[in-house]
C-alpha cells in the first residue's frame, strides 16, 4: 500500500492535469478528458481518492476557466459528476486493469466512459434546468446536447485504456 502522502502528491498530480487537459478542449464543444483523468485518479489511488481528485480537479477547471468561473450551483454539480468519476474508477479498477488485455475489457471501458458522461450530465444539466428552466425543456435540452460527452467518453475512454493499464502497472 502506498503512503497517503504519495496518494495526496499524485491525486494534487492528476487534478493539475484535469485543468492542464480541459485547455485544448475548449475548442472542441463538450469533449473532456478530464473525466478520464478523474477515472483514472480512481483506478490508480482507489475510490476516496478518486472522489477527491474530481472534486479538486473539476474544482480548478470550473473556477479557474479562461471563459469565466461556472456559477457555484453548476460548479457544485461539476465537481461532484467528476467524483462520481473517481468513484467508478475505484470500483471497477480490478476489472479494467487486472489480468490480461481483452476485447472484453474495451467493451467494459466504452461503457464505462458513458455511464461516468451520463452521470456527469445528469447531474450539471439538471442543475442547469433549475437555475434556468424551463426545467423539463432545459433538461431535454441539455441532456440532448450531452450526446456528444457520451460518445467522445466512449471514444476517450476506449482508445486510452492501454495508456491507463500502463501506468497503473508503473505505479505497483
């Protein structure tokens, strides 16, 4: 087991780079890698640590963003989708990274980044449709327009999960 202050050190690595990959991406509309990332911050530190990497990571991109902070009920509603995240890479880490690479495990992976994009949005645009309803509209809406997370997650998170395998077999 690693020190709590490795898995501090690496979980402030990866929220740092949750902020560092949201940048490019704001060119393209709804395509995060930092859901990835928080998923991967679960995967290798495990499920608490995964939660806080979201929190924290979501936390800077939301507050910190070049295009101005998000208000703090929808930033609220962001960093706790991005926990969610950590949270189903903690889960779900034996899974993706244990034993032998399979078309199974990529299966497992393309569904994996959409329930963790489905999550996120449910929660951000419900959030969303509160502060700016009409609800049920602004919900459709907003879930509507989520479709693009979903596919790039499933896209983002099957692509990467080599990448993912790894570094969590350098970091054992």
């Amino acid at each position: 087991m690693k020190s709590p202050l490795y898995s501090m050190a690496l979980s402030a690595i990866l929220a740092a780079l949750c902020y560092v990959a949201m940048l490019p991406m704001l060119a393209l509309y709804n395509v995060f890698l930092t859901l990835f990332i928080c998923y991967s911050a679960g995967v290798l530190l495990g499920p608490g640590w995964g939660f806080i990497t979201g929190i924290v990571g979501t936390f800077i991109c939301s507050f910190f963003n070049p295009l101005g902070p998000a208000l703090p009920p929808i930033m609220a509603a962001q960093m706790l989708g991005a926990g969610l995240a950590g949270i189903v890479g903690g889960a779900t880490s034996r899974i993706v990274v244990g034993g032998k690479p399979s078309a199974g495990r990529y299966v497992v992976m393309g569904l994996l980044g959409m329930i963790t994009a489905v999550l996120y949005h449910l929660l951000v645009d419900a959030v969303d449709a509160w502060l700016f309803g009409p609800f049920w509209v602004r919900l459709q809406l907003g879930l509507l327009s989520s479709l693009v997370t979903v596919v790039s997650n499933i896209v983002i998170f099957v692509v990467l999960l080599p990448a993912l395998r790894l570094l969590k077999g350098a970091l054992a």
